[in-house]
C-alpha cells in the first residue's frame, strides 16, 4: 500500500496553534512507522489575505487529492463585514459541498476524569460514548421550494421544504450500519414519522437496509423529540444514532454539550467510496476560531488532535495508533493537566489539577503516547 497523503488546513485564530500541535503528534506517529505524508494550504481568513479569496482552485483541487483533509478553525473579527461569498467560513462551506461529504460523524464522549464538567450528575456521564451519524447535505437546509413571499392578502409566508430521497437515506444508513457493527452492534435511527411524510420514508428505507444486510445488528426507531429527551435523561442507553440534516443539528449539539467541553469535541465528513474505497473525508473539531484566546497558547488542543485520531481510524486504517492517540489524551486528563477551559470554577476541585498551555498539553499527551 502506498503512503497515504493528508493536507491540512489550519485556518485562522487557534486553528494556527492547535495545528501545529497536530503536526508534532503526526511526527512523532510517522516516526513510529505510520506511513503517511503531509503538507499544508492556507484557508479562510488566512487565505483571503494572501490570495484574495477563502479558498483558492489549487488548495480544493488538493484537497480533492487527498485522501483526507484535517482542518482546524476559519473565521474571526478582522472577516466578519465582508459579503458572505469572501467570508472565510464559504471556504468550508465549499469544501463541504465539493467533496461531496454527505456523513457527519459526531462522537460524544466523556472521559471519567471530565465528568464534573457535564451539566448532567457525573454518574449519567462518566464513560458516555456515543456517536450521531447525521445526514449532511439533504433534507430541510436544502429542499427547493424555498424562499419568503408576499401573499395576496399581504402577509409574508417562509416556505422550506424537507426532502429525501431513497439513496440519500440509503447512503447515510449504510455509513451509520457499518460504524454501529464497528462498536456495539446497536443503532437507533431517529426521524419524526408520526407527523412527517420524508419520516415515514427515511424509517421505511433504513429498516428495508437493516433487513437486507445488517440484520445481525440491533436496529431500533425513535422520534426525534423523544430522542432529545432520551439524550439528557439517560444519555448511556445509546451507541450509534442515525438521523437526517435538521435532527441532527439539533441532536448532535445536545450531546455534545453533555461532554462539558467545545475544546474536547472532534467531528469527521465523509463522501461515497472512491475507486480506491477510500471515502474522501475532512476531520475538524467542532469549535471555532476562538479569537478571543488567539495566540496565547490557551487553546485546547485535544478536539484537533481526536479528529487526528478519527482520521487515523477511518482513512489511515490505523485503528491501533487511534487508540493510542485516544489513551494518551484520556491518561493526561487522569493525571490532571488541563488547558484554562478544562478548569472548574470552584478552588477546591481545582486543587488536584494542573493547568498547563496548548504546547504543554501536548508534551503531556505525547509523553503518554510514547
Ligand atoms: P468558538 O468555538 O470559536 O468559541 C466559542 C468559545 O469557546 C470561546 O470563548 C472560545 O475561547 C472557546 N473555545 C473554543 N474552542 C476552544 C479551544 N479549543 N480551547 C479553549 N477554548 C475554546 O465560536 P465563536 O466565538 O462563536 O466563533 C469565533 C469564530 O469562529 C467566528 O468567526 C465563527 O464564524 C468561527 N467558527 C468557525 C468554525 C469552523 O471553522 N468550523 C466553527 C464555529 C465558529
């Protein structure tokens, strides 16, 4: 097998600084025998800086090369007047779109050490590991007609439109079936078909797949509303969850926030199986730019280097060093170290933990990795 290729895209603001802790991370991993290379272009506000747009025709037509893309932030206040189309967050909009990655996968998990951090009672928490498999590119954000009008009478009328079609359920399915096999055999696929025709059909067709070819695993249904709730009561009932665009949006922030931490939350995209079965795939933490700690190594850098470790499992077939890499995060966090987010607000359960800088996170990560 020939070297795998990542490009990586910083971006802007703590995107800059989580990384480079990424790239200390795949260094110390190459040298260890991973066999991958990479580079690195400029995105976003970074972008547009030097080249005039967000993303140029060269950095999308190396990303399409790839065979994944690891980005850390785009945006921040020196951007935010100008029209939409020069906005850096377009870039990622358009890199989206053009690698046609139709799967967002977001795990949720709570690393015991964070569990007081949760707004839910440690014992719900502690040990959480889920994953929503949500429906990227389809569904209500995208459904045509769209638009706000002027009725007869005068009153204005918004109009969008849900939509699916079989293969967008399909492919999105199949995707959520084969991560769910991957951990512990159970999916729950989350619509509202009791009020909703698009519902009804993303049901229909998910059970019509579970039959044909995933029968040995648990397949189970759940409105979405009910699933919101299920989320915050009892969020350890759930393995894999399945849902479109819009529930997922929803769905995927309420688990996230569960976990305590934007800078602990990695995600990936990904797109149908290229000739080589590779699917193209961009890995990027959830958080934003963060100006507001820019370039005061106060940034966490552990969403950055989890999203290494989703790369690691689902594009450089190294599952093994994933683990590792997730180990080494879990092992820093049990000694205490943390970056200033990571603090709790009250002095006494403050006393057993250390903070520690962007970098210095890193040196303790990449001390547990070895
Ligand atoms: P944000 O995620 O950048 O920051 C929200 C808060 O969380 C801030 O207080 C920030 O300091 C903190 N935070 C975020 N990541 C952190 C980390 N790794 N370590 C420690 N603290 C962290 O969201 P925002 O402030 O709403 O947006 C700032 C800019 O980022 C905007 O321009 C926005 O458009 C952009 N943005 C980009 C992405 C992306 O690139 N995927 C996502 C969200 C927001």
């Amino acid at each position: 097998m020939t070297a795998r290729h990542l490009l990586l895209l910083a971006g802007d603001g703590i995107g800059a600084e989580t990384m480079a802790q990424v790239e200390r991370v795949l260094t110390v991993l190459r040298n260890a025998g991973l066999d991958t290379t990479w580079d690195s272009a400029p995105l976003g506000g970074a972008s547009l800086d030097l080249h005039g747009t967000p993303l140029t025709a060269e950095t999308l037509a190396r990303a399409k090369q790839a065979d994944a893309v690891l980005l850390g932030a785009v945006g921040g206040p020196k951007w935010e007047n100008l029209d939409f189309a020069l906005r850096p967050e377009q870039a990622l909009l358009t890199l989206r779109k053009e690698l046609g990655l139709f799967a967002n996968l977001r795990p949720a998990i709570c690393f015991p050490a964070l569990a007081e951090s949760s707004s839910l009672r440690s014992e719900l928490i502690s040990g959480l590991d889920l994953l929503i498999v949500r429906e990227l590119t389809g569904g209500v954000y995208f459904g045509e007609p769209r638009g706000i009008e002027t009725l007869a009478s005068g009153e204005r009328r918004g109009v969008n439109t849900q939509t699916y079609t079989t293969s967008e359920i399909l492919r999105v399915a199949e995707i959520a079936f084969t991560l769910a096999a991957e951990r512990s055999g159970k999916l729950v696929s989350v619509e509202k078909s009791n009020v909703m025709e698009s519902g009804v059909l993303w049901r229909e067709e998910v059970t019509a797949l579970h039959q044909k070819n995933w029968q040995t695993l648990s397949l189970s249904h759940m409105y979405a509303d009910n699933c919101a709730m299920q989320l915050v009561r009892a969020p350890k009932q759930f393995d894999v969850i399945l849902t479109d665009n819009l529930f997922g949006d929803l769905l995927s922030d309420v688990a996230a926030m569960l976990t305590g931490s934007l800078g602990m939350l990695p995600s990936a995209s990904l797109g149908d199986r290229r000739p080589d079965g590779l699917r193209p795939a961009l890995y990027e933490p959830v958080h934003g730019s963060a100006p507001d700690i820019a370039g005061k190594s106060l940034a966490n850098p552990c969403a950055s280097l989890l999203s290494l470790a989703m790369a690691l499992r689902w594009s450089f077939a190294r599952p093994d060093l994933a683990e590792a890499l997730e180990s080494a995060v879990e092992e820093t966090l049990a000694q205490g170290f943390r970056t200033p987010d990571l603090m709790t607000t009250t002095r006494e359960s403050n006393n057993h933990l250390r903070q520690a800088s962007t970098t210095e996170m890193t040196d303790k990560i990449l001390d547990n990795l070895g």
